[in-house]
C-alpha cells in the first residue's frame, strides 16, 4: 500500500515525482485500517455486527469489500445522493473499463480518501485526481451501492441480453402514477449513503466525473433524512407526514429474514447475481400542504398508528404486533404488512427529500422510496398493486419517478470489480 | 410557563382538556432553559461566548431572545434552508398577526419545541398544531432569521413607503449576471439554519404553513454544507471547487468588527433597523465539470491560494496575510480582499448546493452566497462590481438568483415580535 502523507501545511514540492507519494488526506489513517480488514471474502457485511451499530458520531468507514455490497444491510446513515446514469458510450470495453475505474474509487472515497492520487496531485500542471470538496472530511460511513437497469440488456448494446435475469422486468403502470421520464430510468444506478452530505455529494460527482464520454447523470436525487432504519434499536425516524412509518424493517443483522427476503439465491439464479439484490426507487412527491389540513384523527386512521407513539391502532408501543383487523381497510398499515401480503417483506432505506417549491409555491416535498427485494415480481409490485388501489394516503402522495435496478454481489477483494460476473 | 410532558408512549387520553397540558417532545427540557436564559434584554447573542462555540455534537439550543438576531454572528451550522416569500395578504393588519404568529413558532421551534401545542395537540379533531417530523429531534442550533425585501415597502401595500431604509436600494445589475426571476426577489425571507435537515426543513414548511393565505413560498434553497465560519478556531470549510474560501470572514466574537461592518448603527438609521444588518444572497451556480478540467496550478492561481493548505500565493499557512501583489491581478482573494476594496469586509455565510441535474447531464451545483452587512452600498456592491468585471473565476461561475433584504434588531423579549419596530 503507498504511503500515507499527512497535511504539513506550508510549501510543498512541486516535483510530480515526489507528489507521486504524497496521497491521502487527513483522517484516512482509520478508514484504511477498515479497508484492510474488510478486504477479504470472508467479511461479510451483512454478518458484520459493527457495520450495523451505528458510528455516526465517529465518522468511521464501513468496509466495501465483501460478499454483499454495502449500503443495503448495513446501517443507515442519514443523508443521501443517489444518481441514475444514461451509459454513452457504445463500446462493450469502455463500459468495463468504466467499472474498473468506478470500483477504484469507489474503494478509496469510502475509506475516506481521495480518487486516485487525490485533490492535490499527481503533478500542478494537470486537473487534479479528484475534486477536492471532502478532503479533511471523515469517511462518514459512506457507502457506494451499484445497480444494473433493465435498459442496459437492450438487445444490440453490449451484448447482455442473454443474461439479463428473467425478475428484472418492466414495472407495470399503477394506478395513480405520474411518472416523469426525466426522474425515472436509467442503465446504472448509484446510491451513495453518509452521515455528511457533502461526502455523498463528492462521491456521485467525483463518479460522474470519470465518466464523462462514458456515463452521464440521468437524474439524481438528495435526500436529507432516512425514514427507515436496518438497525432495530435505533428511534424509528419520522417521515414528511410526521410518522414513523419503518418501523417493522428488515434489520441487518438478520441473517434469516434477509436471506429469505433480500439476497438473490442460487434457486433464483441467475448466477451472476448470486448475493445481489433488486432495488426499487420511487420518487413520491407528498401533498403536504393538503395533509396539514387533515385531522389528527384522520391522519392516525389513514397510517393506523399513533402519531406520537408510532403504536399501532389500539396497541401501547411501536413495536407491539399490529391488530389489522382493528384498522380500517384502506390503512396504509394494514395494506402494507406482511400478514397481508403473503409474508412478503422488502427492506427499506428510503429518505426525506425536499426539493425547493414548485411553480404553485408548494414544497417539493416527499418520500424518496429505496426498497431492496429479492425479486420484484415477489416484492415490491404485489404490495404496490394492492397499495394504489386501495391505501387512504393516495389522496396525499404522487409518485412521479420510477426505476429498477438488479444490484450484483459485493466486491469480494482489491482485484474484484463492480459487474465483474456479469461481464466475464 | 406551562407543563412539560415526557413521550410516555402507550394509549392517551382523547380528551382535549387534558391534552391540552400534553406539550412538548422529548428532550425539550434542555431547550427550554436554554431559552429561559435567552429571554431577556442583556443576553446578547454576538457577546454570548458559548453561542459561538460549536455546539454540533450535543444539538443544544441557540437562544433566540437578543439584541441581534441569532443566525448572523452566532456560529454556523453545517445545514441550510431558505425561503423567500410573497406577501399575499393586502391586509397591514393581517401581515402584523402573521409577524406575531411567526415570532412565537420560531421561539419555539428554536427551542426545540413544537408550534403551538405540537405535533400531538390539541384535540384530535383538528390537525395538529405542528406537522411532526421534528419531534423527538434535538434543538439542532437551529435559527431563524428573517429580513424584509425592498418590494415590501412599496407604495400602496402597507404604508412602510416612508420607512424604506435609503440603503435597501435595488441591487445593480452585473456583468455575466443570468438571474432567474422565479429564484429572486421576495417580500420576506426566512434562513433556517441547523445541524439536522430536518429540523431547518421543519422549520421553514412550518412558518409556511402558519402563512397559508397570507403569504407564499416564492422560491427555497436547501444547502448542505457551510463554506464559511464564524468560529475562527473551527477548519475552515471547502466549497465546491475544492477550495477553502471563507478564511478571513468576520469572527462572532469579534465585537468591534461586526460593530464596524455588520450591524446598522443609530448614525445609519433608519431608527427601526438599529441593530439589525442587510443580507444579500445570491444563487451563484458553479460550473463544477468545466473547473474540473482545469490544472491544479491554474486552479491555484484563480483563487489566489494553495489548494491544499489554504495558504494565500507564497505563504506557509492558510491565515497567514497575503501578499496581493504576488496574486495574479485577476485572482479571487486579491481582488475581493479588504486591502483592495477600502477596507470593506463582510459577514459571510454561504452553503454549497447540489439540486440534482440540470437539462444537460450536468449537476446542478454551487454556492448560495448569503452576506450580512452594515451597508449593501459599501459593502456587497462595490465587491461584486469589481468581482463581475475581473474576477477569473467568472469563466467558471454564474450569478442565477439574487434577493436583498432589510434585516430587523432580534427579538428582545416573550413580548416581542419580529418586526415591531417597523410597524409601529
């Protein structure tokens, strides 16, 4: 590993061949220790107790090698930039290269530290390797998480069409969609999850930037808040509505229910994507000016919880097991669990967003809904057929984005790459 | 003041008698004194020590009672969001209440409480008083600031013609300046400035909320991180070149600086306005993947600054004074630097954005400038003049939205209100 060079201050050479060595940023002494210990097939994330307790506070790094990729079993954190690209180049080779590339950095920024030789070199008289905005930023638990869209398969493009798996279909129309072609789709998907905005921010532009001729951003959200959670002891967070709404989440340390529920198997096939997942994202824009007008009353009867405590109807707490008998036929609650949907469970990780007003002087305002699935057809599109003919909350949301994505198993070690089984 | 209640969890009483006794969230306690101290006269927050420190890991509470508005000279948390907004009452009496009702929910929210009596209350019946998604959040060093634009005083709306500060001009129009209309301008504005997202997100949709039929968002910013500091002691923050930029703002506890460039003095006048400032803020987009593909040299050059320390041309350390005349003529810190602009400085604290993507596949992204001042004619103007003719950086940035706004005195006492001195 090159050797790591601390910020000194004061002049510094101007030789490219002794800036050569001088990478790294500050702090990144931490972060490569979880690299090194994470950069084996044996550390798995999702088996890894200390990558689901929550290290906000410390800014640590969460290892992105393993069986899984990181960012959908591990911890939450709490800010979000993901981003869907439009891959431009034609040429199959490119493409690879391109995911070498991505994977490099990927590897570096979420050990917190710079793309290539970093913001200060190689050598003054070319751009450098990366942007330079989190440097002296901790790691901050960045995660990076690809994902492979259906568009990517298109018959005459690279040449997957013969590996494109038989569940990454097209979502149906639901009832109540207004999707914008420019928030939805894409051939890649990134999502880039951090305790610190600005690591997230840094992460998807520093990507986008070695993609240019390659891969350009197709869309891209912020989020500013989670709204759910993968580790069970942490406060549910509320959503724009006020509520707790995560709150039966699949946690990461469960090893069964994520088995069962998130990774793609060996039965399921097809191979490549062993120890993948699929990711649902839904862009819902909430009404919430209208649902601030909505009782108390009203508002508890359309989630079926307690606005304070988060319990559902008629229950004390949070976690006591809904009665969904109790709650009205259209409650958010009682259409979207388990009980009701043949056992199905997805894991969330969906964030806040708001995104300025819109032309009529409202906040564009809402959910920006992450669900990983071990297969769409079993997950997320019985639940949202049943949900957009029959939830209360429809009055009060819009989804307007939508896309999919088949997300590959983790990078297993340093010479491993995102995509690598699908592309050999 | 009236009863706290501790989040019980569990049923609760329907009736409104009782819940009316129901305030508060959990952790409001520690909030609570903070305001308690706050409330009077004598605490001022720019000589108030412990509100310049950095209070981030512990999200305590920034008084909001003072002779000053908090959110100018107190220190700066990492989030933003901000709202300009359109008066639509034509009712002086009604913009009054409004003024009023404003004034009570930002001591609160301030303080980490709810509006009025929160989330949960007061009967079930109506929607609740506040919408939620803060509760349970700390206070977040949240503030509230909020400022009057010029069209406010305009002739025929609310008799404040004759009350127009001489200094609250029109600003002029800058060479390369592409303003958009619809992120311009505004009657009123508000900056919420906090740790969480939430809580500042929270903060604005709530006053919106309380202004519905009175007055409308005009247009909002969300910022993510700060690229200026108030506490000199703190890391001085990248922006979204890379760069460190805010080295020589003025310090929160530099009384005799922000006597002298900051807050309007009874020579200044107008008498309602002593103790209050002028904000100028400006949406200033960066054209992040044209800089990327600049050298590191003539990064360097621009702004006038090593990349990696901070320090100004020829210099060892980041607040080492510069030497100009070592600066390109056409370099950022020599032109807009106190030597070369008769000693004016400015109170700056600006966020990086990103706003997803624009039409081209490029991000959306920069720097909302946001710069308290005694005196916009000796201040902002002048800079900007000289900045909008010669400054480089100008190949790399441009301005797309700009406000003005007469800030008014803080909020002295319970009593108080924002805005009173104005109005009567």
């Amino acid at each position: 590993m090159e050797q790591q060079h601390g910020q000194t201050g004061g002049t510094r050479s101007r030789s490219a061949v002794a800036r050569r060595s001088l990478l790294g940023w500050g702090g990144a002494g931490v972060a490569l220790g979880a690299v090194a210990a994470g950069g084996t097939a044996t550390a798995l994330h999702s088996s890894n107790a200390s990558a689901a307790s929550d290290g906000a506070a410390t800014g640590q790094a969460v290892p992105f090698h393993g069986a899984h990729q990181a960012g959908i079993a591990t911890a939450v954190p709490d800010r979000l930039h993901f981003a869907a690209f439009d891959v431009t180049t034609k040429d199959r080779a490119e493409l690879v290269q391109l995911l070498k590339d991505w994977t490099a950095a990927a590897a570096r920024m979420t050990a917190g530290e710079g793309v290539g030789e970093g913001a200060f070199g190689p050598i003054p008289e070319s751009p450098p390797d990366d942007t330079g905005e989190a440097a002296g930023l901790k790691p901050s638990r960045l995660t990076l998480t690809i994902g492979f869209g259906p568009s990517l398969f298109d018959k005459g493009r690279f040449g997957l069409e013969e590996r494109r798996p038989e569940a990454l279909v097209e979502l149906p129309a639901f009832p109540g969609d207004k999707l914008e072609k420019a928030r939805s789709g894409g051939d890649l998907c990134v999502q880039a999850c951090a305790d610190d905005p600005q690591v997230a921010v840094h992460a998807i532009r520093n990507l986008a930037r070695i993609g240019f001729g390659k891969a350009a951003i197709r869309w891209s959200q912020l989020g500013f808040g989670k709204t759910s959670s993968t580790t069970p002891d942490a406060q549910t967070p509320r959503n724009m509505f006020g509520f707790k709404d995560g709150t039966r989440n699949i946690s990461g340390t469960d090893t069964e229910a994520l088995g069962k529920h998130v990774w793609v198997s060996k039965k399921d096939g097809p191979e490549w994507l062993v120890g993948g997942s699929y990711l649902v994202a839904r862009r819902i824009r909430m009404h919430i000016e209208t649902w601030d007008r909505t009782s108390l009353k009203e508002q508890e009867d359309i989630f079926g919880r307690d606005k304070r405590t988060g319990a559902p109807v008629g229950k004390a707490k949070e976690h006591d097991e809904p009665f969904l008998k109790a709650m009205l036929p259209t409650s958010h609650v009682r259409l979207a669990h388990p009980d009701a949907n043949d056992g199905i469970r997805i894991l969330r990780r969906g964030y806040s967003f708001t995104d300025g007003t819109d032309g009529l002087g409202r906040l564009d305002a809402g959910l920006f809904f992450l669900a990983y699935q071990r297969d769409v057809r079993r997950g997320f599109i019985p639940i949202q057929r049943k949900l957009a003919r029959n939830d209360a909350l429809n009055e009060y949301i819009q989804h307007v984005g939508s896309a999919l994505f088949a997300i590959p198993p983790g990078v297993r070690s340093k010479d491993d790459w995102w995509g690598r089984e699908l592309f050999s």
